[in-house]
C-alpha cells in the first residue's frame, strides 16, 4: 500500500495532526462503493464484480468483505486503460 496516499492532512503522515491518531484521506479518494460506481457510470453491484473478479483496486482500511472500502481516481482510471477492450464484428 502506498503510504504517501494515506498522509493526514498535515501532509507528513502522521494522522490528521489533532493527535488521535485517525488517518484522513485525500480529498481525491471515492469513499463508498456507491461514489465508486458513480466514477466508474456503473452500478454498485457492478463495481463489486469488477473488485471480486477483475481486480479493480479497491482498498479496504480493515481486512474482511464486510470492511469500509475507498479508492482513487487515478488508480481506477489506470485500471481501466489497461483491461483489455472487446470488439465486436
């Protein structure tokens, strides 16, 4: 996971700078499987398919299926330029 997405808003990673020790995200990250599928002109169950069988990189602050998830724009959109395209004849 890369540290340097997860920085608080203090920009030094040390949490959100009011010293409980939460980490804020950028302002950036889509923090719910519905603004996820909105970016995506999806549907939630759709973005949860993609996650479970083709890898969109979802992150989830907690292991397990039921944890919060969040992801970044740039990585979904890297995501989406290299899956490779269907043509039809």
């Amino acid at each position: 996971m890369q540290l340097d997405s997860l920085k608080g808003a203090d920009g030094n990673g040390n949490g959100n700078g009011n010293g409980n020790g939460k980490v804020e995200l950028r302002s950036d990250a889509l923090q719910s499987w519905k603004e996820i599928a909105a970016y995506l002109k999806r549907g939630v169950r759709t973005a949860q398919r993609w996650e479970r069988c083709a890898g969109l990189p979802v992150r989830r602050p907690r292991p397990g299926d039921r944890s919060p998830v969040f992801a970044f724009p740039a990585e979904i959109d890297q995501w989406m330029h290299s899956r490779p395209t269907r043509t039809f004849n």
